[in-house]
C-alpha cells in the first residue's frame, strides 16, 4: 500500500490521483484511470511516455559516468548534446550552457549577459528589461525580469526594480489599437525604455518569443522582433529569447524565433529538452558572446552542482534522437494545422470563447463572458481552472498556466499542446473531452450555451 502524506504539495487541501504509468499520449493513476495528456504536462513531454531508448540511455549513462563536476570534466554525453541541440539553431547560436530547467537557464543568461558587458568595460550594464505578460521563472531575478503579479506580489521587497515594458498581444492590445495601424507601438516602447533608463545601464532584454502561459499562446505581429532585434543591437542590449515553453520544435519551427528570421544573443530552453524524463535547461550562447568570454576572463562566474550532468545529457540526447529519427519535429506543423482547424471547428462560434491562438502544438483559448465585449468572468469563478478540473475527470489533462497575470484583470486561458507524438484520431478525441469539459463547467457555473 502507497504510504502517502509526507510531501509538501503545490496546494495543501487537494487530493492528488497518484499517476503510476505513462504510456504514449497517455498517463495512468492508480485506479487505473487513463488521462489524454492535452498539454503534455506543462508543455514538456514531447516525445510522450514511455520511451524505452530514453531509459536505456539514462540506465546506461548512470553505470557509465554517474558524475563528473563540470569544473573538472566534460563527458560525452555533454559533448554529444551541445553538438546535437546547436546545429538545428539559428546560425551563431553555437554554444551550449546546460542546466536543470527553465528558470536556471534564464537565471543564467542573465548572469551571462551581465559578466559579457562587464568583460567589455560596461560594467554599468546591469538592468534587465523584462515584459508584463511573461514568466521566466521562480528565482528572484527571473521573477523580477518578468510581470507576473499573482508570482511577484508576495515578494516584492525582494524583487529588483527591472523596468517591464507591454507585450504584444493583440487580442488585448495594451494601447487599444489594432495591427497594423498600431505601428507596432509596443515594440517601439523598447527603444523608449532603453532611453529612458540610459542604454549604458541596460544589459538585456528578455522576452518569450511566443507568450506562453502568461497569454496562452500569443504570437507577435511578423514585425515585432526584427525590430526588437535592431533596437537591442543599435543600443548594445542583448536579446534574450525565453524558448523555455515556445520552442524546441513547437512552434513547427526548431526556435520560435526563427519564424521571423530573427537571431537572439542568448536562447534558454528547458521542458521539452529532457521531455520529461530528466530535469533540463539551457542557454544557448551566440559565438559572439562566447568569443568574449574566451578572449577576456576565459571564464564564466557561475555555476551548478548539476550543471551538464551526463546522465541528464545522456537522457536528453535519446530525447534529441528519437525527435529526429521519427521526424516528430517535421510533425509538428501539419498536426499543429489540424489541431487549429479542429479548435475552430469546435469553438469558432462558442460564445464564451473569445479567442483561439497560437502555431504549431502550442495553441490556447481565452475563455469570456461576452465574446463581443471581451469582458472576462469574474475571477472569483476561476471558470479556466474549473474547466482544467472537469476535464481531468472527463480523462483530459490541460493547462491553465500560472495564474493571474500582469494584466489588471486575471483571463480565463486554457493552453492546449499535446505531445508531438499524438495521432490525428487523438487529436479529435482531445477536442471531443474538451468540448464536453468546457460545457459542462459552463452548465453548472449556469452559463449553458
Ligand atoms: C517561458 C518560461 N520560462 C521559464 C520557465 C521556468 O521553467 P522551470 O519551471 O523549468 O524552472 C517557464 C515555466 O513554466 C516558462 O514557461
């Protein structure tokens, strides 16, 4: 029998189904219940379950090598995977910083972005310009780089005072204009920040190419970050892209900034990167950055217990391959095609669904009172999270992201990215259970259609 009740769990007064096996598209409690997983957890197994090439090669590493400190050894699998996850980025994007996970991997880049300046004479360089709807993590600095209110209040004597500028999403435009007369003023806010704060103390930007659970997955105007990009490069600002959620094949692209022919200076992945199996981030350094390093300090001050451990990157490498070998990342665009156009289908003319967004297998839904007015509900209902609830019963994993946002009034949002591996009859299946979720949430919050 299961001994349950000694972990401090996300929330205190849940009782959590115990998930026992996964098996394709699909996890499996202790009761035996089977769960189409609709988000591929949070956006991270890829591959789906039950790879058995992933658990040989973590088997294998782990009687091979175990453990070697990353200030003494590279290994192998390190090698292998720096090799692997660089050649499919955009040209420069060369060098490869491993980690455990999302936050880690922006910490880091920040941290890598301060100490590039500092190497060039710029010391000064230090403030972080960040946006309001985003996450990057949990740690302060990623916390403060990002606008997440529900996550910063509680800690705001803490946080760094990073300036946040707008995001673009068009669905809410901040300003209240629309695309294209808006001139893509929100990217234009960039350069005005930068001026404001003096670019001599302006070390980054960082942004999610593509909004991940702060938005439920918005996509920019094209223009946005080629002009992002010329405002960082004309004020000697590094571009940090946070493909933590949004890349790595999801967008039906390799990164999701190369939709729009764009090169950041530092790129951090993490979720989709050890596919669940094993915990994993990166920053994925332009050579121009690491041709700094190499020739002032020839160091970087930084550094994890766990960082490039070999099993991890033994994992992650099967994870690379079987990405390959099955063409998965060459899925994602056609399947991501059927899924928008399924969504549609179904929800197109749902009144209380004011907005189906996203590319790829990354797409979401914004749940409203009025679609005409875009009036939320009331966030006291929490109908999204209700939805999530009823969906789980209905056997349908979903994700409703991180809670409110840095928008004034929280939105209902249910993110939908299922793992590469699903089939098109999975795909209607998904569409089919979250239909029914949504509707019958709806009923008993007493907004039936
Ligand atoms: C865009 C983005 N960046 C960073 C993170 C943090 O990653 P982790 O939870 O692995 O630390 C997340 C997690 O949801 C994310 O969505």
């Amino acid at each position: 029998m299961l001994k349950k009740g000694h972990v401090f769990y996300r929330s205190q007064n849940k009782d959590y189904p115990v998930a026992v096996r996964g098996e394709g598209v699909y996890l499996y409690d202790g009761e035996g219940k089977r769960y189409l997983d609709g988000s591929s957890g949070c956006l991270v197994t890829n591959i789906g379950y039950g790879v058995s090439s992933v658990a040989e090669a973590l088997k294998n590493e782990a009687l091979k090598t175990g453990y070697a400190h990353g200030s003494t050894f590279t290994t192998e699998a390190q090698e292998e995977l720096a090799a692997l996850v660089t050649e499919k980025a955009p040209e420069g994007l060369d060098y490869a910083y491993f980690l455990s996970g999302g936050t880690e991997a922006n910490e880091t880049a920040i941290s890598m972005a301060l100490q590039y300046h500092m190497q060039r004479g710029k010391s000064s360089k230090y403030k972080v310009i960040g946006r309001r709807l985003s996450y990057h993590g949990s740690s302060f600095a990623t916390l403060s780089a990002a606008g997440n209110v529900e996550r910063r209040k509680m800690y705001s004597p803490l946080l760094m005072n990073f300036p946040l500028i707008p995001a673009p999403h068009c669905y809410r435009c901040y300003y209240g204009l629309s695309y294209p007369q808006c001139g893509i003023i929100c990217a234009e806010e960039l350069e005005k920040t930068i001026l404001a704060e003096g670019a001599d103390n302006v070390a980054a930007f960082i942004a999610e190419p593509i909004i991940g659970t702060s938005a439920a997955a918005s996509v920019p105007p094209k223009e946005y970050f080629p002009r992002i990009r010329e405002i960082c490069s004309k004020h000697d600002v590094l571009l940090i892209c946070d493909e933590v959620l949004c890349g790595y094949g999801r967008p039906g692209s390799y990164t999701a900034q190369e939709l729009w022919g764009v090169t950041s200076d530092l790129t951090t992945l993490g979720k989709g990167l050890g596919g669940g199996y094993i915990p994993m981030g990166a920053v994925i350094a332009h050579k121009d950055i690491h041709d700094v390093f190499s020739a002032n300090w020839g160091k970087f001050y930084h550094g994890y217990t766990y960082q490039g451990n070999p099993v991890s990157c033994a994992g992650a490498v099967a994870v690379h391959r079987y990405l390959r070998e099955q063409k998965l990342f060459e899925q994602v665009g056609p399947k991501g095609e059927l899924l928008k156009k399924n969504l549609h289908a179904a929800f197109s003319d749902h009144p209380h669904v004011g907005d189906i967004r996203g590319t790829g297998l990354l797409m979401g839904l914004e749940l409203v009172l009025d679609r005409s007015s875009k009036e939320s509900f009331d966030p006291a209902l929490s109908v999204a999270e209700k939805v999530r609830e009823t969906a789980l019963e209905e056997g349908l994993i979903t994700y409703t992201g991180v809670g409110p946002t840095a928008d004034i009034i929280p939105r209902d949002y249910l993110v939908i990215g299922p793992p590469f591996t699903i089939s098109e009859a999975e795909i209607e299946m998904m569409i089919q259970k979250l239909a029914v979720s949504l509707e019958k949430t709806l009923m008993k919050l007493g907004y039936a259609k």
